[in-house]
C-alpha cells in the first residue's frame, strides 16, 4: 500500500512533519555540476567559433607528487578535456625551491595564452615553502582559485563581479540555489573559518543578502547556533560532527566535509563521510547534500567555471582573441 511517507521516500521530498519521519530532498552536486560543465562546454564552443580556435587554457601547477593531490589533478584535467578547455599539469619534483616555484609562477602570469592558473595544495616539497607568498604570487587575473589576497579582498568587499569566488563556497551557492530557497533575509550559519571554504562563504552569504554566522573551534554554544540556522553550510574536517537534532526542521544543509573513516565492509577498509551525520540530518533538513556527490563535484566544475570566465574577462580586453 503507498503511504503518504513512502511515497514521500519514493519522491525524495521533504514532509510529513509534526513526529513523523521526514526527509529532506537531496541536492546533487553530482547532477548539478554536470549541467554547469555542459554549460561551460557550449560557451566554449561558441568562444571558438567566434574567435577563431580560441580556447580557454588552464595551468595547473603541482609539486611534488602527493596521491591525492594527483587524484583530484586528474579529475580537473578529465573535466578541462571534457569542457574543451586546453590544461596543462606543470610538475615539479619535490626538491624544487622556493624560487623555482616563484619563477614558474611568474612565467605563466606573463602568458597571455594562459587564462587560469592554480598552484596545487597542499606543496609538497622537501625544501620550506611559504604557501601564502606562492598563492599571492598568482596574477589575481589568472587566481582563478580565488586564493590570493586581492581576490579574497575583493569577495569580502561585496565586490563579487571583480572577483574570483574561490571554487567549494562558489559550488555551496549554486547548490542553494538549486534548492529554490532564497538567500536574501535567511538566517545562514557556516562552520568553519578557512581561508579555501569557510571565510570566503561567509562572504559569499553575507553579499548575497543572508544575515551570517560563523563558527570555529572555539565556538562555544555550536548546537544552539546551528538550531537558527535556516542555511547551514559546515566545513570543518570533522567526521559527522553536526547531529540531526541540531538542525532546524526545514533547513537547507551544505556539507563540505571529506572525511574517511574506518569501514570493514568496504574492500579498501574505510569509507567517506561529511562534516554533518547525514541520516539524522536528513530527517530534519529540508534540502541536503550528500557526500559523496554533493559539494565534491561542484568543485571542480567551478574551477572550470572560473577558468571560462578568466577566458571571456581576456577576450573583453583582448577582442582579437590573442
Ligand atoms: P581547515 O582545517 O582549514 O578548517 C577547518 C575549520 O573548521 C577551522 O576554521 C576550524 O576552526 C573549524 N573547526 C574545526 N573543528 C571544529 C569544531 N569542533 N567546531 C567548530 N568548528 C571547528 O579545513 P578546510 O576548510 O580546508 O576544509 C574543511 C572540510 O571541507 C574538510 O573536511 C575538507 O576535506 C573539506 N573540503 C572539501 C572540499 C570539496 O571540494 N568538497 C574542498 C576543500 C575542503 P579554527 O579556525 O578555530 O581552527
């Protein structure tokens, strides 16, 4: 017999409220950021045409040899491809200096063939790296990481069309607005403070008209913070520390959180959970993100977005497409 709460299931729709099991309805980055790249492959289609084979062009710049840092390289080079954006991996062993990584920097500011630029973190060099100097060595015309100063700057400014938005708090919002919710008026809470997702989406937030939250590690009442928040967007680093009973009914919930924890059913012997424990979670939110799937995908089809964009701010200038 269909019931109201299993066809509630079946629809993925949020409901039955009021001590009944509800559940929110999933938004998938992975859906999500496959309409943003077929979006961003048309746009460069068309920017070929128009301007004779131009293409967008990407350089990503790595030291050293990390694992993951090479998984997530590959998949921005899978989706560059796919998109048409020609990228390029610029590898440097780990026993380049300090000054070589500056020199590469600045060899890649100076090509005007080159739209994007983005040095891969965490370095991973034998030799002391500042990672502050070498993210603000980036062209902020090229930081289409949104990483460097001027860019964050910008951001925190309300100066949104000038700027790199730095790719995960960039894919959060178009996440939100894959709801439907309206930011304007909402009371959003963030967790975290970092310099790649939690400040520059406090920013993005609070100039896209919520009143804002933030919270850290030193955060003394987070329960009671996150129960007024009507956006919730968490990323901490902590295995899914935000509780379903925490979450007000209705909420829209972004979970940015990769975490691995141990799993002995799964060949590997662990598993990938987000920052917020999605089954109690989902009985409260009204809209929420899975992980995987969820603000993951979205952040390489940002990085793709940024990068088209860097390419359409060049052509602006440059209408002869060179
Ligand atoms: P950081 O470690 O740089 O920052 C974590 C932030 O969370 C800090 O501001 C810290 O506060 C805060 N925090 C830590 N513990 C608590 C706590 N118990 N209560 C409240 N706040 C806390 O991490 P990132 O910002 O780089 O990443 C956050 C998460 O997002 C990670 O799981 C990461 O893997 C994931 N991530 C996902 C991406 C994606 O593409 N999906 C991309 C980038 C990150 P304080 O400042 O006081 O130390």
């Amino acid at each position: 017999m269909l019931t109201l709460a299993s066809l509630s299931l079946r629809l993925g729709v949020s409901g039955c409220r009021g001590g009944r099991r509800s559940i929110a309805t999933v938004v998938s980055g992975n859906k999500t950021s496959r309409l943003v790249r077929e979006r961003l492959a048309l746009e460069v289609e068309r920017m070929r045409s128009r301007f004779s084979g131009f293409r967008p062009a990407l350089v990503v710049l790595q030291v050293g040899d990390r694992d993951d840092s090479n998984l997530y390289i590959s998949s921005k080079l899978k989706a560059a491809a796919q998109i048409g954006i020609d990228a390029r991996h610029v590898r440097l062993p780990s026993s380049a200096t300090q000054d070589e990584v500056l020199q590469n920097i600045l060899s890649v500011n100076e090509n005007p063939f080159v739209h994007g630029l983005i040095v891969q973190l965490p370095l991973d060099s034998v030799n002391p790296m500042d990672s502050e100097l070498i993210t603000n060595a980036v062209s902020p015309d090229k930081d289409v990481d949104g990483l460097s100063c001027i860019n964050a700057g910008k951001l925190s400014r309300g100066d949104l069309k000038n700027c790199f938005i730095p790719c995960t708090p960039n894919g959060c919002m178009e996440l939100i607005r894959q709801t439907g919710v309206s930011v304007a008026g909402k009371h959003a809470v963030v967790i975290g403070r970092s310099k790649i997702v939690g400040a520059p989406m406090h920013d993005l937030l609070l100039w896209n008209h919520a009143t804002v939250t933030s919270c850290h590690s030193k955060t003394t009442d987070l329960p009671e913070q996150v129960g007024r928040a009507d956006i919730l967007v968490v990323g901490a680093g902590r295995a899914e520390m935000v509780r379903g009973d925490w979450v007000k009914e209705g909420a829209v919930v972004i979970d940015c959180g990769i975490n691995h924890v141990p799993d002995e059913t799964k060949a590997s012997g662990k598993r990938v959970v987000g920052d917020v424990h999605y089954a109690s979670a989902n009985e409260r939110a009204g809209f929420i993100t899975p992980v995987p799937g969820g603000v993951g995908p979205m952040t390489v089809a940002m990085l793709m977005e940024n990068t088209v964009l860097s390419a359409q701010r060049f052509l602006l200038k440059n209408p002869a497409g060179r």
